[in-house]
C-alpha cells in the first residue's frame, strides 16, 4: 500500500498528514515534521533568525551561497526541529524557502542524498546505468561527492545545487567558489586520460528549461566550466517539490545553451556599486561641486567595456587618484558589494533607469556627464538588496534578459 501526505497550512505552521494514496513519494527531504516561520535575518552565513507561531527562533542554514534573490524580509521558510547534539547552538535548520512558483530546498547536504536516489533508480537523462559505487570519494588532490560505476568504468561525479533562477533560466554559483572551480578544472583533467568525469546540477525548481554558469558572479568558475565541456559530461536538472518538500516526479533535463556564455561571458558589462553613508555630509564632488549627501544607501550605476573586473577592484579601493565622481563619494562611505551585469551590449544607461524608477532620490548629473541620463547615482533610506524591487532587477538584467536572445543560425 503507497502513502502520501497533504499538508494543511495551520496558521504560521504547517501540518504535515499522512494518508493513502494511488501514488508514491520518490524521495521526502524533511526527516520530521515541518515548522513553518517568516524569514527575519540573517547574521552570518550559516544562522537566520525567523518568527515562528512559538516566537523568534534561530535555524541553522546549511547552505553558504548569497540568496539575495530568496531570502528577503518576510518570506516563508520552512524548517526542521534539530537533532540533540553538544556543537548545536539552533534548535531548527532551515530547510527550503518557499517562493510563489514553490519551495526551492536551501539545505545543500541534503541534496546530494536526492541525487543519490536519483542515481539508483537510473533517473538522470543520459546517465540512467550510472550506479553509485561510493559516496565522499578521495581521487588524488580533490573529494568528489561519488565514485560512480558506468558500463566504460568508474568516475567521480560532483553534485551542485541551484538555487539561483529567473523565468526560465537557472544559473549556479550564486557567490564565488574557488573550490568549486579547482573541482571543475581537476574533473577535466580526469577527462583527458579516461572516461569523463560527470557533473550534475540539481536546480531547485522543476519551471526552468535553460541552465549556465552564473558568469556575472563567477567567472573563472564559467569559463573552468566551458572549457571543460569537451572533457567532462555536464548535466543540469530541475527538482520539482511539493509544500510538504516531498518529490513525486523524475527531474527534467535542462538545456545549456553556450551560445548565450560565448557572447556574454566577457570582462566587460555593466555594474552596480552599492555604498553606504552612516551620516549625512557635505562632499566636494569635481565638477559638480560641493553636494549634500543625506545618510542612507546609495547604489551607483557604472560601465567598463574592457577589464570590468579591475574596475570593480578600483572601486573599493581608497586612497586613489579621484577621476570620477564617485570616487569622491566613495571615500566618505563604506562598500556593501559590487555587481558586476558582464554583457556584449551597453547596458548601462537602461539598467541606471530601472534603478531609478525605484529609488528614492537621485543625485543631478552624478555620473552622467557623458549621456543624458539624468543620473546614474540614487539613494535609498534602507538596504536595496532587501528590497524586492531592486531584487527583481537584478534578475531580469543578469537572467531573464539573456534567455530572450535568439540562437543564431548555423552559417549566419
């Protein structure tokens, strides 16, 4: 006899019931029952703190990546009553995010126990003779997630989990991996002397079609990623999951559409600077002359055709040669992060624009001395990156719009 469960949203919380069924349940990620809460901080990388409906808990997040598009003020977060142990500091662990497309699982550790599922029951296009022959095996410098066995021999394999993704198209890594590029350019060099070495992305969302290195965020990672396509089988695919995080379905297999990295992946493009100014000043500003800056975030809007990547690094440098207007401001503030948008075309003035639709103030003429922009500098009385708003451009000009090109015609 198959069982199910339907889960009942019980106020804040959800409860999960387990009833009969036709069908089956192909994998569940949570080990207990499921404690819905609303997303409130987060202060390090692996700590949130939430509401719940028995108050403010802290959960662990095992999960190192930026999720800037995700965790945003109030979202709903489901989690897990934490296992006892003497290094536990959390009661919970946060499990997965939910968004209005579904819930995009978080806990990274868990993935690779879905992939290995995957795996056994020959679920993964292309792969389906693929059999697990070890998990955490050692080849050399580097640990791979599996030892596979495929009918040409056995391979290391790694298992990436995406949670990064706009309409259709899904990206990874959502912050820099240094790791996970030495993993790419060892699983390559494996691939010249042998069977390929497999990678598979898991993307957390069973609504995309396409999947690419996020080169915007990453770009040695990107390229390691490209060139080793030749030496390396390289699969992503989406995970569909119900309210209860529970997989009911095979994954579907996601194009790589390389054509769109050829173009795009280049150290050129635009970028946003986020600042912050903790006190309002006056601060001469070159040509603009003295300006009074109230306190608050500021995000500049900036363009390098050539070499993006030093001029980002310039920017969060003090004590230089002032040349543009924001270095003048820069001096007074601190740096959150810099953005890069890496693209063939000039985006600059358009993505200024969407920025300053929603901005709460501009700065006349700052940086825009050389178009007729308006301005290229705005403010906000709050942090941009916790505004939906700002969030959402951030997608549409570094995912959404990419995916919109047409693939060129062979010979064209």
């Amino acid at each position: 006899m198959a069982f199910g469960r339907i889960c009942l949203q019980t106020g804040i919380g959800v409860a999960c019931v387990v009833v009969k069924n036709e069908g089956s349940v192909f994998y569940r990620a949570a080990r207990g029952d499921l404690k819905r809460g609303k997303f409130l901080s987060r202060p390090n990388r692996f700590i949130v703190t939430c509401v719940t409906d028995s108050g403010i808990v802290s959960a662990y997040l095992p999960n190192p990546g930026r999720l800037w598009e995700l965790l945003l003020p109030g979202v709903p977060v489901l989690l897990e009553k934490a296992g006892e142990g003497p290094n536990r500091n959390t009661g919970y662990t946060v499990l997965a995010v939910e968004t209005e497309r579904g819930p995009v699982m978080l806990h990274t550790h868990r993935t690779n126990d879905v992939a290995e599922r995957l795996f056994g029951e020959g679920l993964i296009p292309g792969w389906e003779k693929a059999r697990v022959a070890k998990r955490e095996t050692t080849c050399g410098r580097s640990r791979f997630d599996f030892l596979l066995e495929l009918p040409e021999g056995s391979v290391p394999a790694e298992v990436k989990s995406c949670t990064l993704f706009g309409n259709t198209l899904a990206m990874f890594p959502d912050a820099p991996s240094e790791r996970a590029r030495r993993h790419i350019l060892h699983l390559a060099e494996i691939g010249r002397t042998g069977p390929r070495p497999l990678v598979l992305f898991l993307v957390q969302s069973g609504n995309m079609k396409y999947f690419l290195p996020d080169f915007h965020t990453d770009f040695e990672f990107a390229r390691a990623l490209y060139e080793a396509r030749n030496h390396v089988d390289i699969k992503a695919v989406g995970i569909e999951w119900s309210p209860c995080l529970e997989m009911k379905r095979a994954p579907c297999e996601l194009d790589l559409p390389w054509h769109i990295f050829e173009r795009h992946g280049i150290d050129g493009g635009a970028y946003l600077l986020l600042l912050k100014l903790d006190k309002s000043r006056s601060v001469s500003t070159g040509s603009l002359g003295e300006i009074e800056f109230p306190s608050g975030h500021y995000c500049y809007v900036g363009s390098a055709r050539r070499n993006l990547k030093s001029r980002m690094a310039r920017h969060l440098r003090r004590r230089k040669n002032f040349h543009w207007h924001i270095d003048y401001l820069r001096e007074h503030c601190e740096v959150k992060v810099c953005i890069p948008v890496r693209s063939a075309e000039d985006l600059e003035c358009s993505l200024a624009s969407a920025v300053g639709d929603i901005a709460e103030n501009s700065v006349h003429g700052f940086g825009s001395s050389d178009c007729s922009c308006g301005s290229h500098l705005f403010r906000f009385s709050s942090d941009p990156l916790k505004n939906r708003n700002f969030v959402k451009i951030l997608i549409d000009f570094r995912i959404n719009r990419l995916v919109a090109e047409k693939k060129p015609r062979q010979g064209a």
